[in-house]
C-alpha cells in the first residue's frame, strides 16, 4: 500500500500545511462566475478550447456553450459570515483554484496514458475527493441528509419531558429564561415534537456554507480512500466520444450490501466510481488491493457504458466536444435504460443495543429479506450484533428516531427492573450512520440466519 506521507509531501500538500501553518495565507479570487466543475477541464472536452455543447436530460434539448459559462453559477462559493468586514466569506473559490492548479497539467498526463509519481497520484486524489462533493447536485443531497439528521437529534432531546425540563432549568440557572409558564412550555414541547414528525418544523442550512464546509472537510478522508484503497483504469479513447455532467462523477455498486444501500465508492467490492477527464479519456476507480494506474484502449461498449453512467448522474446537464456527441448518448439512454444509474444516496441507519430476549425487529428485517442484525467490529477485535431501524424504509429520520427512543427506554427500564413509568438515564443505547461504514457490517453467517428464524 502507498505511503499516505505522500499527500504531505506532493507540492499540494506543502502549500496547504504553509497555510494552515500561517506561513502562507488563503487564496484569493475575485472571480464572480465560480464552476462547480472546472473550467480547465470543461475546455478538455472541446475541440477548439473554446466551443462545448450541453444537453439537458430533461428535454433533450442541446445548444452551443462554453467553458466560462458551463457548469457555473455566479457567486456560487461565497457564504453569509457576520465575522468578516463585508458579511461574506469568499474562500472556497481560491481553494478550489488553488487545488485545480496543481491537479490540472497532472490531469493531462493522466488522459495521455502517461505513469503518475505517487504524490502525482495523491494530488488527483484530492482533486477528485473534492469533485465529489463541490457540486449543486451534491450540496442538495448532503443538505437533506444533515437536515433529516439535525431534525431527529432535536426530536430526541424534546420528546423526552423530564430531560426538557431539565434543559430549561440550566438555562434559566444561566440568566437565558424564555418567560414561559412551565405549562406553556409543555405545550410547546409537544407541539415542537409533532410538527418536527409531520415534517412541518425543519431545520435547513439557508445559505449552504456549513454543509458545504463539511463536505470539503470530508474530502481528505474521500482522498486517502482514492489513493490507497482502489485501483484506477484510465479508459482513452482516439475519438472525442467521451462526455462529462454537471456532477463530474458518477458511481454504480452491482452488489450493494443491503437493499437499501446507496451507491458510493467504498460501499461494497464491486462498486465502481467514474470521472470523466476529458473528450478522450475517463477515469474508473475500483476497490482492490492493487492500487495501480492502468491505462487500457476504450472499445464502443465502454464508452456506452461509462457515458450512460455520466448521463444518469447528471444533476440537469451533460457536456460534450459536439452536437453529435451528447445528442447519442441521449439516444443510447433511450435504447439500453439498464445502463443509465441514477444517484442513490446511503441511507441513515439507527442502530440500537440489542437485547437477546426481543428478536422482534430482526425477524422484521428477515421476513423482508434483509440481515436481521448489524454487526459492529470494536477496536480490539471483539463484535457485538445490533438491533437496527433504517430511515425512509421504516418512517422519516424523526419517526424512525422516536420510535427507536422509547425502544431503548423500555429495555433500558427492563434491564434496572424498573417500572414502565420509572425515568431512565439513557446511556449509549441509540446511535445512527450511514451505513455501511468501515466498522459495521451485516450479519453474513448462516448458521446464525437459519438458527435464530427459520
């Protein structure tokens, strides 16, 4: 496996330790037209550098573009901050250009066939990390995501009297009373607690910023993933067949490991992740212990292939070098629809401490053809299973949260031998992810499947 010191010692990776060390400061740039996917490589799917084609997958309908327009939106990367002199923040655009100077002439020895130093390799596995997740398409989903989160954990604290009581005493022992009777603050708290379940109370992240600062954020663990976990094959082709999309990615598992499970680049064995990096060429990248760069000639059907995969995960767009170029891929979505791959998002997962005497929800999950368990590995070796509730297959994020609430209280209270009205202090029997993570798993054993519900 690579060395991962490589990241710090890429030229990339040197400017960004001087500037989180102070010694360099944060890029800059005035640019009010800001891509979501790169300028410099929307010109690579051109013939001239200057004339690119789009078609909506919508309507099908294409017109001639270019790369300053493509992709683009004014503004897009700069954030309300009332700490800054002028309101707004305004970094993330020289970040991401500062990033796409170092990765672009490497990108095109990348798209040529041309062999990759490590920290050459590294550099384009943030490049590609930071794609992932820079885009409207992505920005919409991770907001979803962080809201349905964010409305579960509100609910949790608020379904539960005592512990909102508790909350309000603190607050006002802190000088912050909201001058309400303790009656009208029940009140509120179980209409809080309703309308957080009918989905009438939500909690949005209006301007983007901190959901996009989190996907950034993200982007070195993405990176690392890239760089010492999967194999990359560069398809190249002699003919500028090859499109891009308003996403740059695009990702399919064949065999995700629950039915409900998303697509994403580590997400089962057999996923495959793809970037297209110019007319002629697209990276796909792989899971596997052989983390090394194959370069391989594009026959018609890969590029079908991998162009429909581009074209699924289009947000609204598909770029091309000419009208014919895009124009036939919307003709093959048309005529294979089994190749086109639509975005699937993980789902979020509740995972419960599991009481042995109350198997209920695992034959639940087994008369529907899922693992009746999780199972999660500790950091010195030992596994423990757990009980689980999935989000969107057994009722919203806050549905699925309370319900899994008073599961944990009720074994919480059976466990103390405590009566069903007694308080209980909940101690880390309810946690949720996004499965699969590295450490979680499904049930895989027979044995144990046929043993506890056939």
């Amino acid at each position: 496996m690579p060395d991962p010191r490589v990241f710090d010692s890429s030229p990339l990776g040197k400017e960004l330790l001087e500037i989180a060390d102070g010694k360099k400061p944060w890029p800059e740039s005035n640019a009010k037209r800001q891509h979501y996917v790169p300028k410099f490589q929307l010109a690579d799917f051109t013939l001239d550098g200057e004339t690119l084609f789009q078609l909506k997958t919508a309507t099908g309908a294409p017109r001639k573009t270019t790369p300053t327009l493509a992709a683009s939106k004014k503004f897009f990367y700069v954030y309300p901050d009332a700490e800054m002199e002028d309101g707004k923040v305004n970094v993330l655009e020289g970040f991401f250009a500062m990033v796409e100077n170092h990765a672009a002439p490497i990108l095109r020895l990348l798209a040529t066939g041309d062999a990759l130093s490590d920290t050459e390799r590294a550099t384009l596995s943030f490049f590609f990390a930071l794609q992932w997740g820079r885009t409207p398409g992505a920005l919409k989903k991770a907001q979803e995501f962080g809201s349905e989160v964010m409305a579960s954990l509100l609910a949790s604290n608020m379904s539960d009297k005592r512990r909102f009581a508790e909350a309000r005493e603190r607050l006002k022992a802190e000088g912050d009373d909201d001058g309400r009777s303790d009656e009208e603050a029940e009140e509120l708290r179980q209409r809080s607690v309703e309308m957080l379940r009918d989905g009438e109370l939500k909690i949005v992240d209006p301007s983007g910023g901190n959901t996009m600062g989190m996907l950034v954020n993200n982007a070195g663990e993405l990176a690392m993933m890239m760089f010492g976990t999967m194999k990359w094959t560069v398809f190249v082709a002699d003919e500028p067949v090859f499109v891009a999309s308003d996403r740059g990615c695009a990702c399919f598992d064949p065999t995700p490991m629950h039915p409900w499970s998303g697509h994403a680049p580590l997400s089962s064995p057999n996923a495959t992740t793809i970037f297209p990096i110019s007319r002629t060429a697209c990276v796909l990248m792989t899971p596997s212990d052989d983390v090394t760069i194959e370069t391989v000639q594009a026959t018609d059907g890969d590029v079908r292939k991998l162009n429909l995969q581009t074209y699924g995960w289009a947000d609204k767009l598909i770029f091309g070098a000419t009208q014919n170029a895009v124009v036939r891929v919307r003709k093959d979505a048309k005529r294979h629809p089994g190749l086109v791959v639509r975005p699937q998002p993980m789902c979020s997962v509740v995972l419960i401490e599991r009481d042995p005497d109350d198997d209920t929800l695992a034959r639940e999950h087994f008369a529907r053809g899922w693992d009746p368990y999780m199972v999660q590995e500790e950091p010195d070796g030992t596994v423990r299973y757990l009980d689980y509730m999935v989000v969107g297959e057994d009722g919203n994020a806050v549905e699925v949260t309370l319900t899994a609430d008073e599961l944990v209280e009720r074994r919480e209270r059976k466990a103390h031998g405590l009566a069903s009205d007694s308080p209980v202090q909940l101690k880390g029997g309810i946690s949720t992810a996004v499965v699969p993570p590295i450490s979680i798993r499904p049930t895989r054993n027979p044995a144990f499947r046929q043993q506890r519900f056939r």
